[in-house]
C-alpha cells in the first residue's frame, strides 16, 4: 500500500497498524534509521527477521543464498567443514586465538588440502580465503562474528557458493536482507553509507585474492596486489547496460565479480556475440597494451558486479612485470582471433547469442545430442532410466540448434539456484564438485528447488518416503550418475556417439561445436 504524494496519514487512505510498526522496527537496524518511509515500505517484503538456536546451522558450505545476514544479535562461527576426499588433512598449526575486529577466533576444526583449494586459495601465512563472508580462515580456526557484523552477501549479490559453514554459537536474530532488497538499498542516498560497508568488507577482505586468481596478477607481489586492492573501483550494472561501448577509449582493465557480461561486435545496425564473460573472466587488457580504442563492447546480461582498474595502474604492472605483459600479448592474439572468426562467420555469433538467451551459459555439463547421427532409439533415456531406478532424469526432445539438440536436463550450473531456501539440505552440490544432487532421504517434497529452477529441468515424481511415512513428491534431477564409474549413462550408452557433454565455461568451445557444419 502506498500513500499519494499529497495525503497524509489519515486523510482520505488507511495506513495498516502492521506495516506501519513494520517500518519502525526495521529503523532499530542502524543502518536503516534514517531511511523514509516510503523506502522502507518498498524494502519491506524482502526483509525478515529470522531467529536460530545455538548451534543451528545458518548457511551451509557449499551451498546458496539470496540474502545478505545482518547478525543483529548473538554471535555465530564462521566454521570449515570437513570434507572426505581420501586425502590426509593438512598439518594443524598450533593452537592460536588471534584478535580479529573485536572477535576471537578459536581452534575447532580442520581440513583437507582439497578442501582448501575448493575455498578460494590460500593466502599468506596458509590462511584460507573465502569469498562470502568477508573474512579468511585457518584450517585449525573459527572465526566468531558478533553483533552489528554481516555475512553471506557475495553469495546473495554473485552466487558465490558458500566458502564455509556459518553456524549460530548462541541463539541469535539475523535480519535477512534479500536480494531484491540489497539491490534495491544501493540505489539509494540515503543509504549510500551501507553500500560503502559492503564495498569497503569486499575490497578488504576478499579482492586480493580475487586478483590473485587473475592469471594475469598471479604472480604478483604482495605490495602490487595491495596497491591493485586500493584504486580499484567497485561498480555494479543493471541488466542490458552497455559497461563499454565499442570504439570509445580504452581507459580500465575490468574484472568481473558476478553476473555474465556478453562481448560483442558491430555487425551491419546490430552487435554480434563474439563471447561472454563469467565471474573471474576479465577484459580490456588488449585495448590498454595496444593503445587502442575498445574493439568490443561489454554488455551487462543480467545484474553485474565489476572490478575496475584505470589504465595508468594497469600500465604500472605492465611495465613492472614482463611476464605479464607477454600474457597480454598472447591473450590478445586470441582474443583479436576470435573476434576476427565472427566477423567472418556469423553463425557463430548466432549460437553464442542462443547460448545466453537459453541460460545455457549457466552451464557447467549440457547434454547435447547430435541431430545428424541420432536414431532416436531412446537407449540414451533406456540407460539413464536403469541407472535411477526406472524413472528417467531427463527428456530427450528439446531445444533444438541447428544439427544439435538440447533435453530438457539438468545443466549442472555455475551457481544453482535450486539450492537456495532449500529446508532440509536436501539439494546439495559438495564444494569442487560438478554435480548438484538431491537426497531422496531428506527431501519432503515442498517443491522450493523446481519452482525455482529457471529452465525447468527438475521435475517432481510420485514417492513414497520411508522417512516422512506419506507420500510424497520428490524432485529428481540429473545428478551425471554420481558415483557411477564410467561415468553419465546417457553418454556411455549411446550406441552411435550422438550424446556428449560440453560445459559453457568456454565460449568458443561452444560456438565451434554448435555451429560446426554436418558433415
């Protein structure tokens, strides 16, 4: 409900008691004290105050949210799980509580050498980098947050899965604040100061090891990655904005830290997809080295989040680091390569421009089937059936480009959605894995993950759970037939080598098998 400029409460509109007591109590949160009303009004439905008990587990790693975590009282342990991968954990340091912004970090846990590379790297002195709780770890340390501190809000803003389990030490309130609402809440001056604690966590907690995953700032020393971490810029786009446009001056090196931005060409009065970028992909290194106005334009797909270094920063490693400016040169004779193919063969521009269309850029394994040599002799579904217990995991007619076909099959995605909000677990992904699985144990049938796919690639089967006793209807999936050895059914069955899988991290592996000719 929203009042007319003109009125007041009470004069000729009704004010609901609810909302209204609402809106005072989100402005105890210091942060929202002085936001208006009429802010506050619109933010409303995408925050909630969400209690949990002491030792309830509040995000899981591994895992997915769609809202940041303002711990407004209690405190939690930002916690590494341990993961069975077969390896002997890394040697424990010793015992070690260490000051850490008025909290404590205590020892509880440890981890593998696995486990650690799947968290985002190691930083000096072996501490763990994680990405979405702007903090790092210790294998051997917890890290405990207190009131007034947040969490999870790279994972809620660029679908960063969750580095480690964040677990409630004391019963505790956190005031969820959604997606929508974080978004929303940067747009506003009158919250600008909130935007700045976000920014100000991410680029010192977390940025330098973004950079450092930069294959191009790998090697780079410690006081130039500090010096990276303080100019850069943090900016954010809305979906269909233009981040650089062709031809303008080449003034940043761009970094992307979320969302999928297409890079495309003129091409008669239109662009042409030459490729597309995902979080940790960067761009306009070749304009910086060549001096050169861009020879593409960056185009925000969805909502995008950037890391932005000037040029003369940028040139500053150039000159400092030779090895560096050799990669520039050979990432640039690529790059040119591959724009020049598009110019010359449109059709590829055109299967890269159905790949973002469709979502499939979101995907890590798609299954594709060749139209030119399949029989339809569904021995493909026959397998997929027999390996899941007589209900098939996937559709075999689909979405059709060219000489391929597309089923309707779970794409393993980058960052599953399915998984968030999920209240059991029961969808899950372990961290470094490809596979997103649902554990039929567990699951209770609330049909949160299928509606929140986007392509429609769970679907929900009649069952009956032992653990509930009732039936119900549990979500299936494509899980690539996890723990199967010879790995997807669907592949290794096909009597003519029609089906295969193709991940869409890379985009010209995409456009040569979707638009190579029949023959």
């Amino acid at each position: 409900m929203t009042l007319d400029k003109h009125e007041k409460p009470g004069e000729g509109s009704a004010v609901d008691p609810e909302e209204a007591a609402a809106i005072q109590r989100m402005k105890q949160y210091p942060f929202l004290a002085h936001c208006s009303d009429i802010v506050l009004r619109k933010l409303l439905p995408n925050l909630i105050e969400k209690p949990f008990v002491a030792g309830e587990t509040i995000l899981r790693a591994g895992g997915y949210s769609d809202a940041a975590h303002y711990l407004a009282q209690g405190v939690v342990a930002v916690r590494m799980s341990i993961i069975e991968t077969g390896r002997p954990p890394v040697a424990a340091p010793p015992a070690d509580t260490r000051s850490f912004s008025g909290t404590t970090r205590a020892v509880l846990s440890r981890t593998s050498a696995e486990d650690v590379v799947q968290r985002g790297g190691i930083g000096a002195n072996g501490e763990v980098l994680v990405t979405d709780v702007s903090t790092d770890l210790s294998p051997n340390l917890d890290v405990l947050l207190q009131a007034g501190d947040v969490f999870g809000e790279m994972s809620a803003l660029s679908r960063y899965p969750v580095s480690a389990d964040v677990v409630a030490q004391t019963d505790v309130t956190c005031l969820l604040i959604r997606t929508p609402a974080l978004r929303m809440m940067f747009k506003q001056k009158e919250l600008a100061d909130f935007k700045r604690m976000i920014d100000e966590r991410y680029r010192s907690r977390t940025l330098a090891n973004q950079l450092r995953s930069v294959e191009l700032f790998a090697g780079l020393d410690e006081e130039s990655i500090a010096e990276l971490q303080a100019i850069a810029d943090l900016t954010s786009y809305e979906p269909g904005a233009v981040i650089v446009e062709e031809g303008a001056p080449a003034d940043a090196f761009y970094l992307v830290r979320g969302g999928f931005v297409k890079v495309a060409v003129r091409a008669g009065a239109g662009d042409a997809a030459v490729s597309y970028l995902r979080r940790g992909d960067h761009a306009g290194e070749i304009a910086l080295l060549l001096d050169r106005t861009w020879p593409v334009s960056l185009h925000a797909i969805e909502h995008v989040e950037m890391v932005k270094i000037g040029r003369e920063h940028f040139q500053k490693v150039l000159a400092r680091y030779p090895d560096v400016q050799q990669m520039v040169w050979e990432s640039a004779v690529a790059r040119l390569k591959e724009r020049g193919r598009v110019v010359r063969e449109p059709l590829t521009a055109r299967y890269l421009q159905l790949a973002m269309d469709t979502g499939l850029i979101h995907g890590e394994s798609v299954l594709l089937i060749d139209l030119s040599t399949c029989t339809r002799c569904d021995d493909c579904v026959r397998a997929c059936s027999d390996t899941h217990g007589g209900t098939p995991r996937f559709v075999r007619e689909g979405t059709k480009f060219r000489r391929w076909s597309v089923p309707q099959a779970c794409y393993q995605c980058t960052d599953p959605v399915c998984m968030i909000g999920c209240p059991t677990g029961a969808i899950s992904r372990p961290l470094g894995t490809l596979e997103v699985t649902i554990n039929k144990d567990t699951c209770i049938g609330c049909h949160n993950c299928s509606k929140r796919c986007p392509w429609d690639n769970i679907v929900d089967v009649p069952f009956h759970s032992p653990t509930l006793g009732r039936d119900i209807e549990l979500a299936t999936k494509c899980d690539l037939c996890l723990g199967r050895p010879q790995g997807p059914a669907c592949v290794q069955m096909c009597p003519h080598g029609s089906a295969v899988r193709i991940s869409f991290k890379d985009p010209a592996l995409v456009g040569r098998t979707l638009s190579e000719d029949a023959s």
